[in-house]
C-alpha cells in the first residue's frame, strides 16, 4: 500500500491555478469554484475545493482530481513537492 501525501485547501487551489484553473467567484463561503476550459474548446471543466482544511481527506481529494481531469501525479507536479 502506496502513502499518499496529504495536501491543504491552499495547496490543491495553488496547484490548480498552475494547472490554469480560473477562479470563477469570490469565496462566499467555505468552497471556492475553479474553471478551466476545455482543450476541445466546448465547455469548462469545474472543480470545487473546501477552504480552510489543513488536510483534505483522500475521498475528497479524489473527487477534485475526478472533477479537474487531473491525475494525483500530475497533482504532485503541478503542486511543485517531491514525489
């Protein structure tokens, strides 16, 4: 079994924005709400984060990478840490 690093809402929304993830609107609450469009051009991509974690949990890490198109590698690289 594989350990996984446990990454903070600030650190999966900093990757993401290297991913060139947008943020669509001002956090009105505790999730913000990122886009990216499509490489076929029809559409967005749109992933959500809970804010203020200082771990988010594998599950929900799964599904922000499920919702981003993004694997967990390309997480590590993007989020600039050592595999």
């Amino acid at each position: 079994m594989t350990h996984r690093r446990r990454f903070s809402s600030d650190e999966v929304v900093s990757a993401l924005l290297r991913a060139g993830f947008e943020a669509r609107r001002k956090p009105k609450g505790s999730h913000l709400t990122l886009t990216k469009l499509r490489p076929d051009g029809r559409g967005h991509y749109t992933a959500t984060v809970v804010l203020g974690r200082h771990e988010i949990k594998d599950p929900t890490l799964d599904g922000i990478l499920e919702q981003a198109h993004l694997s967990y590698e390309e997480l590590l690289e993007f989020a600039k840490v050592k595999k």
